[in-house]
C-alpha cells in the first residue's frame, strides 16, 4: 500500500503499518509496545511537532508523540488526512524532518519531552 500524503514516503508508510500490525499482536498477548519513531513531522511556522511510530492498519490513524507547541505533549493518535490539511501561521504545509534519525524508543521521547515542555528530537 502506498502512502497518499506528501509528508510520508512509501517505505515510511509500510514500516508505520507494520507496525501497527505489531502493536495489535503486543495488545493481544498484553504486552507493550514501544518502538522507536519512524517519521518526525513539524509544521515550519508554527512549532508543532509529531513523532509517529505506527499506523492503525484499517484507519489511518498514526499513534506517536504529539506536540502541539503549547507545552504539554503527549502521546496519542492522530488522523493522517487531518495533518494533511494543517497549516501554520504563513500558511506552510507540515514537513518531515529529513534529518531526524530515532535513536531511542517512543516512550525515552516522550519522557524526555514531558520534562523540557516540548518535543526535543
């Protein structure tokens, strides 16, 4: 399947489904699941930012770290076709950070970000 929305290349796409599908297996057997994001997102001129690390296989509906620049972000879902339409103060499309490489799992991220009042990668 391929991704529809600029802001996700292919292979991203497939790898956040995968995922998903891993994290229905993890909830089924009553485990965690925490793997390290697989896409950053930020909007350039508004300060939000989104660590995804999967993607609910029948909704496209991503689960990651979400920071909307107002000092509290969390983790929680958000709907792909929604980012799509999100624009910033000059109107500027959300972007991927082409630089970010996750280093650590989901759940360090989150820590980290719940400590400093915003997402840090």
């Amino acid at each position: 399947m391929a991704s529809h929305f600029p802001f996700i290349t292919d292979a991203q796409f497939e790898l956040l489904l995968r995922n998903g599908r891993m994290a229905l297996a993890y909830q089924a057997q009553g485990q965690d699941f925490d793997p390290r994001p697989v896409v950053k997102l930020f909007t350039p001129d508004a300060g939000a930012t989104w660590l995804l690390t999967e993607i609910e296989p029948q909704a496209q509906i991503a689960f990651g770290l979400c920071d909307l620049g107002m000092g509290y972000p969390e983790l929680g879902h958000v709907s792909l076709a929604g980012l799509s339409v999100v624009r910033g103060l000059m109107n500027l499309p959300i972007e991927q950070d082409l630089h970010f490489r996750a280093t650590q799992a989901l759940s360090a991220y989150a820590r980290e970000a719940r400590l400093a009042g915003r997402i840090q990668a």
